[in-house]
C-alpha cells in the first residue's frame, strides 16, 4: 500500500513569472512511492494553479506574509482542521521568514517542514551576498546597498556602465545609463521596498542550478541549467541540463560550508574565461524545477521523504541534454469558482 500523505504547497501563479508550485507538484505527482494530497496555500484568486484541479485538491487562501506569523498561524490552524496536514512546502521568498519562525509550532502540529533556518537563510540574503562569497571563497559581483535614489551618482565612481539594479526580494534590471538606473530605483522600489541592491555587471552564460541539501552538508541533487530563451523580466522561458563537474561542485561547496537544508537555486554567470560568479542565491526551488524530475533526480519528491524522515541516498547520475520549454495555456473554469476562492477563501 502507498503511504497517503496530505502537503500544503505555495506558488500557484503560473505567470510570465511564475512560481515554484506548480512545477513542484507535478514532480510530487511523478513520484511512485507515495500518494499525495495536495493542499494549495494562494493569496491571489486569479493564480493559475488553484484551478488545476487534476494537480490541486483543494485550495486556501492565506494571508500576505506583511500580515505577520499570528495571522498566519491562525489561517494554518483552520486548515490544519479542516484537511490534517502533514508538511507545508512554501516557494517564495517573501514568505520563507514567516514559515522559519513558525517552523518548531508546525512541527508541534504535527506539521512537517524542510526549510533553511534562519542563518542559512540570511547568510545568503542579497544584500549579504559579497560578504559572504569572500569568506568562503566564491566569485561574486562588487555591489552596495542604497536607501535614496542621490546615491546613485555617488556610486558611479565605483561602477561602470552598464550596471545592475536588483530589489531585496525580486527582480534585476540592467541599466546602461544614469537615467535608466534612476528609473530602474523608483520602479523596483514601488514594488519591493528599500534597500536598492546596485550590482556590478558581469557578461557571460546564464546558468541556474538546483540543489537540495540533507541540513547535515551533504547535496542530495544537484542539476545545472542553462538558460536557452529569457523574457524581458530574466526567466528562463527554455534550458538544457548540463554535464559541467565544476558547475555540480560549485554548488556541492555551497550546500557543505551552509549545511543547506531543503531546495535552493544558484543563478551563475559563467564568464569566457570559466569565472563561475555566483549573482544570487535563491532559498527555495526554482520555476524550473520539473526539469530535475525528468532528468532523472526528483528534488520535491527527495524533499517529502526526507521531511518526513525517511533516508534518502544522494542521487549520482542525471539525463544531459534534457530540455524545457514553457509555454502559455488557456485554462477555462466558471465564475463561481472565481467567486467561492474570492469570497470563502476556499475552493
């Protein structure tokens, strides 16, 4: 008999950006050893996933992570109710801080969960990242952090154009001049906040590679991508898995000296003289993530097993040359779907 297990899963918006959820369900879904029930955890009524009822069981909604830890507690608690969860997986960034803090509850509620705690998980914070590529020997662009829009011209001494301008938690755009650099600060502000991360460029091949640790320094997986078609915002809209034994352990080194527990993304710049800079470190699986399942390592599905205790051996081989391809579908539901999601918070 498969064990039946019940798992709540962020990142339903499957956008021109999209979010992890989706991808991670369909690699839970490919995975033979157990049946999964799954528990979708929105905070839009129009995110796709929450009406793929063939990959979503059933949805909540829960609140925005500025709402705080109490506010979420309390929707987890109705929903725990309701549906008896096992292990929640959440997909953003944005939302990570929240689900760390409350991890030690979820676990009295019997609710699992496979995070990076809290150092791991701002030792890699952007605007932490130089510091902590020189203490452990990684390549990693020059960068300042600024709170006012004047500091820019402060900073052009240090950097050359052009540069790039990042936001704490999403997005990057390269700005070639000053007035696209200040544009580039009040967008990105509007929508993330202060600081502003100002990042020296760096040319060469766009690389992500998934990992999954074990919290103990070992990688369970380790799949490097290359990004083959990129929208206007960055994302990887095809790739290819790479054989590359220097980009594996570039990351086999980051999950040893961070003793990284659960999934995380390394977005690489590899330069035309093999410089591996590493530009971020992102502290959950990537949108792509579906692709380690066809190639032969599943990450979710390792992740289950292991937060719920099970041992899971590192995997040692992967498919080369496996390529995705995102694409664009019209999904059709009713109105009232729309309407019990928006007005009962379920669906």
């Amino acid at each position: 008999m498969k064990r039946k297990i019940v798992i709540g899963v962020t990142g339903l918006n499957a956008i021109d950006s999209p979010g992890p959820g989706v991808a991670v369900i369909r690699a839970i879904r490919d995975c033979k050893d157990f049946e999964a029930r799954i528990i979708g955890l929105s905070y839009e009524s129009l995110e796709p996933g929450l009406y793929m009822h063939d990959l979503v069981d059933k949805t909540y909604q829960i609140p925005y992570p500025s709402g705080g830890t109490d506010s979420l507690l309390n929707r987890l608690k109705y929903i725990h109710e309701k549906e008896n969860l096992e292990l929640i997986i959440p997909n953003f960034d944005a939302e990570l801080f929240n689900f760390i803090k409350l991890r030690e509850t979820l676990k009295t509620m019997g609710i699992a969960t496979f995070m990076p705690d809290l150092k791991q998980f701002e030792a890699r914070d952007k605007m932490k990242l130089m510091e902590f590529g020189k203490k452990y020997n990684f390549y990693i662009p020059e960068d300042q952090v600024i709170h006012e829009v004047r500091e820019l011209k402060k900073i052009e001494d240090k950097f050359d154009y052009p540069l790039v301008v990042k936001g704490k938690f999403y997005d990057a755009i390269i700005a070639h001049t000053y007035e696209q650099a200040e544009k580039a600060f009040h967008k990105i502000q509007a929508k993330w906040g202060l600081p502003i991360i100002v990042q020296e460029f760096i040319k060469g091949t766009e690389i992500n590679i998934a990992a999954l640790g074990d919290g103990e320094g070992n990688a369970i997986s380790i799949i490097p991508m290359r990004k083959l078609y990129i929208t206007d915002k960055g994302k990887a809209w095809a790739g290819v898995t790479l054989d590359d034994d220097d980009l594996v352990e570039l990351a086999r080194k980051f999950v040893a000296v961070t003793n990284w527990r659960g999934g995380c993304e390394l977005e690489v710049m590899l330069t035309s003289d093999g410089k591996p800079y590493i530009m971020e470190v992102n502290p959950r699986f990537p949108a792509w993530i579906y692709l380690t399942s066809a190639a032969g390592q599943n990450q979710p599905a390792a992740l289950v097993k292991m937060a719920l205790g099970e041992k899971v051996e590192p995997y040692t081989d992967y498919e080369v040359g496996k390529i995705f391809i995102r694409y664009a579908w019209d999904l059709i539901t009713d109105i009232r779907e729309f309407h019990k999601i928006s007005g009962n918070g379920e669906l």
